[in-house]
C-alpha cells in the first residue's frame, strides 16, 4: 500500500480508488489515512479530485472505520460523493463515526452492506 500511494503521489488527477478485499485492515488502513491527511507542495489535500472510495472487505473493524472516516472528514476542500465500506466487520462504532464525519460530505452514495450492523 505504501508503494502504490507513493507512486500515485500527492497531486495525481485521481477521482475514484478501488482497494476492495485487500486484508488492509485497521493497522494498515493507518497509512492510507496519514497519506489522505496529508497536502501537496501547493497547499493542497492528496489527490485533490478523490472523490470515490471503495474500501470494502478490508477488515477494517470499527477501528480502522472510524480512522477513515476521521481522514475524509477532515478533507473539507475535497467532497466524496461515494464511499464504500462493504464487508468490513463494522458494528455500532464504525456506524456512529459515519454518522458524526461522513455525513457532512455530499454523499450520494454509502455502501455499507455485509457489516455487523445490529440496532444498538
């Protein structure tokens, strides 16, 4: 993962990032959230045109959820429209991160589909 961001670099023209079942997990998802949190030379979020992401089945866990969707939010000049988090051993933790980061965005699509989500 490390590789692959590093060669993306902060300022590639990216809109849409597929990393579906990769077994990133909650650990690893941290340097995916470090690089997203980070700016280019101009000032500028990464990948300043990301607006899909498909994370699912990564085995995030609330954890790794709740790291993510902390990153995104945080990335105000940046808005996802799509966002997928399909499959990743999510229960109430991750669902109320969502709820409280992602749900600022302009969201028109939230995949959440195969999760441990009860009614807690």
């Amino acid at each position: 993962l490390t590789e692959l961001l590093s060669a993306l670099g902060s300022t590639c023209p990216l809109q849409e990032l597929k990393l579906q079942s990769n077994r990133i997990g909650p650990s690893d998802a941290a340097i995916l959230v470090k690089f997203l949190g980070g700016k280019s030379d101009d000032g500028l979020p990464v990948l300043p045109r990301l607006n899909r992401l498909d994370m699912s089945y990564n085995e995030l866990g609330d954890i790794g959820i709740t790291k993510l969707t902390r990153a995104i939010s945080k990335r105000s000049k940046v808005h996802m429209t799509e966002v997928s988090l399909s499959g990743n051993d999510m229960g109430s933790k991750g669902i109320e991160s969502i709820m409280n980061k992602l749900l600022q965005h302009k969201l028109m699509t939230l995949n959440l589909d195969n999760n441990s989500i009860g009614d807690q």
